[in-house]
C-alpha cells in the first residue's frame, strides 16, 4: 500500500507539474497577442529561454536556497519513493520559471535579450528562492515569529504573494528603470496607441493560463491525500469574479476581459484551501475591477509603459490575495479560520519589499554595466529582426 501511495503522489504532483509547465506557453501567447507584429517572435523566444535558464539554475542552486536540499547525489538515491522529490522539484520549478515570465511581459518590446537571461539566473537562483524558504519552508524563523506575534503563520496556500506579487513587484522598478517604449508618451502630451496585435491569440494564451491555473492551485497539496475540491471550485469563483469585473469596469474591453480571469486567479491563490466559495467570488471580483483600474491609471496618468500590465495583474492582485485570505480565510466571513490578517499584512509587505529591492538591484545593476535596453533603430525595426534576424510573418516565402 505505501508503494502505491508513493507511485500515486508522484503522478498527481508530475500532473501538477505538466499543468503549470503548460501555463508558461499562455505566458508566451498572452504576450504574442498583446505586443506588435514586430516582437511577437520574440514574445515566444523568451518565454521558452527563460525558462530553460530557470530550470537549470534552479536545479543547481535556487531549489537548494529554498528548501535547503541538493540533487548532486547518485541517480538511485533520486530514484527513491518513485522519484517524489524530483517530480517536487519539477513542480516548484514550474512556480519559479513563472517570475521572468511576469517579467517579461512587463518590459517587452525594448529590452535587451542577454541581459533579461542574466536577470533570470540570478532572480530564480537566488531572489525568488529566498523568500520562498521564508514563506514555505520556515527560513530564518520568520513564520513562528508571526505564529507567536498574531496567533497564525503567515498563508499562502498557492502562492499569490511568494510567486506573483514578488513577480509583479520585482518587474515594477524592471519597467521604471528601462522606460516607455519609443514615441509612446508624446512631447505634446498626447500617447500613441499600441493595440494588441492578436486578440485571438492573446485569448488563447488567457485560456491556457486558466486551465493550466487549476494544477497551479488544486496540485499545490502536493500529496494526493491532501487534495481539496474547495480549492477547485474557489478557483473557478475568483476566476470568473474577475471575467465579470473586467467585462463592466473594462467596458467591453476584449483585452481586459481576458485579463479578468488571470486577475482572479492572481488573487485567489493564497486563500484558495481557506476561503468559502462565496468569498472568492468576491475576491475575484475585486481582482478583476483593481487590474482594469490600475492597469489604465499606471497607463494613462503615471505613464508607466508595463506592456502587459504585469504590475497591475500580479504585483497588485497578488498583493490583495496575501491580504484577502486573511479576511475571507477567516470562520467570520464563511471560511474555515486558522489565518490571521495581521500575520498576512505583515508576511505580505515583506514579500513585496524584497521583490522591489530585489528588482532594483538586479535591473539597476544590469542598467550601469551591460546595459537594458535595445538601440533606438533596433527598437525601430523591432526585436523580432534585431534579435532574432525573422519576423512572424515575412513578407515574402523563399522559392526553392
């Protein structure tokens, strides 16, 4: 019996895991679809790069600041109980790869190639990782510090704040520091619209980011024993809370109302396993309504140029999620308890501090010695020629 529970768990955290690793291909067309013609080969470049740098430098170092654990044994210890803790490893892996995929949609379009790689090893290797030791593996006696100051560690069940607030909060001081794309705030005043190239494709990525959302949240269990229907069903009520929001606040908008969802599962993940349905449809909602608002006002009167509004999306909406699951999570407002909203104001403020240092440092040293962003004639031709020497679709097909 305990071999096939073993063989069991390690099946549905590898689902898990497949599920996730689908998302960052919705990562990718989410970007494709927003950005113009001209960097959309780019879009899909980075995101399988990125990720192929995060796994390495994962495997090697960011897993082991973590979690406090290393993989440089023989290949028949790994093997044991069915691999488990390679197949975990290949889970929380597909989390991390997710923080230069935030990133990257918030400084498309003039950021250069092999600097963003750089930032990826060092943010997955040791940035991200760090807090991720804080919040899920007890580091430095942070969570029993809060368990003894407010009755209750602080939660984060999926990762609102450990995955998507620092992302958002790690690319916000990325996109400051690289500026506005080229003529998109005008002398006079004005702004030069940038639509979205493909709605059809930036819905498919909207789409694959949604299914693959319910790996994310249902297989953060991790064990199969574990695993929780309500976690489900309060993903499927915060993601269409945040559809509707964004349908009315957005006023029709094709762009935001496939941006709703994503906002909804944002903010769900900390307090999916606590929340009663209800209350994370109310999560969602506000999710929803935030992203629309804040995206436009950052847009619009702050003329911070974040293409995908990643900031808006997971730096903020995560941020709500660390703070709802306290509020929703609690028996009060329906939940099953055991959360405290001073323990997640505090671990959320520490995780969205971190990330903007980290951010900062990281961009902020690249910007003073490699350099962040593309000439002004290769952000002309776009980064698909500069880059990668093709376009998407070039005008003419070779005759052989």
């Amino acid at each position: 019996m305990e071999a096939l529970k073993q063989g069991a768990d390690t099946l549905f955290i590898l689902l898990g895991a497949v599920m996730v690793l689908a998302m960052h291909a919705g990562f990718a067309f989410l970007e494709l679809g927003t950005v113009r013609r001209k960097n959309q080969v780019n879009a899909l470049v980075k995101i399988l790069v990125d990720f192929s740098i995060s796994t390495v430098v994962y495997f090697a170092v960011g897993y082991g600041v973590a979690y406090g654990t290393h993989f440089f044994v023989g290949a028949q210890e790994l093997a044991a109980k069915n691999g488990y803790e390679l197949v975990k490893f290949f889970f929380l892996l597909t989390f991390a790869a997710a923080i230069p995929a935030i990133i990257s949609g918030g400084i498309a379009e003039r950021a250069r190639f092999w600097p963003q790689l750089i930032a990826t090893a060092v943010i997955v290797g040791f940035v991200y990782p760090f807090f991720e030791g804080i919040a899920w593996n007890q580091h430095f006696g942070v969570q029993a510090w809060l368990k003894n100051l407010t009755g209750a560690e602080f939660h984060d069940f999926a990762g609102s704040v450990v995955v998507h607030a620092v992302g958002g909060w790690i690319a916000l001081p990325a996109v400051m520091l690289l500026g506005a794309r080229a003529n998109r705030y005008r002398k006079d005043g004005g702004m030069s619209a940038h639509p979205p190239s493909s709605i059809p494709f930036l819905a498919l990525g909207a789409w694959i980011l949604t299914v693959g959302w319910f790996g994310f949240n249902v297989m953060s269990a991790q064990t199969l024993d574990k695993i929780s229907g309500l976690v489900a069903v309060n993903s499927l009520m915060a993601m269409v809370g945040g559809t509707l929001a964004a349908l009315v606040v957005g006023k029709n908008d094709p762009g935001f109302v496939h941006n709703g969802p994503l906002a909804g599962l944002v903010a769900v993940c900390a307090g999916s396993d606590v929340m009663h349905p209800f209350g994370a449809l109310v999560v969602g909602l506000v999710a929803g309504a935030l992203f629309v608002s804040m995206f436009t006002l950052t847009q619009n009167k702050w003329k911070i140029d974040d293409v995908l509004g990643v900031w808006p999306l997971h730096g903020l909406c995560g941020t709500w999620g660390g703070l709802a699951a306290g509020l929703f999570g609690s028996q009060a407002l329906g939940g099953l308890g055991g959360v405290s909203l001073t323990a997640q104001m505090l671990g959320t403020v520490m995780g969205v501090a971190w990330a903007a240092v980290g951010g900062l440092l990281v961009y902020g040293t690249l910007k003073l010695t490699l350099g962040l962003r593309l000439s002004q004639e290769e952000e002309y031709d776009g980064a698909d020629l500069s880059i990668h020497k093709i376009s998407a679709t070039p005008d003419r097909e070779a005759s052989w």
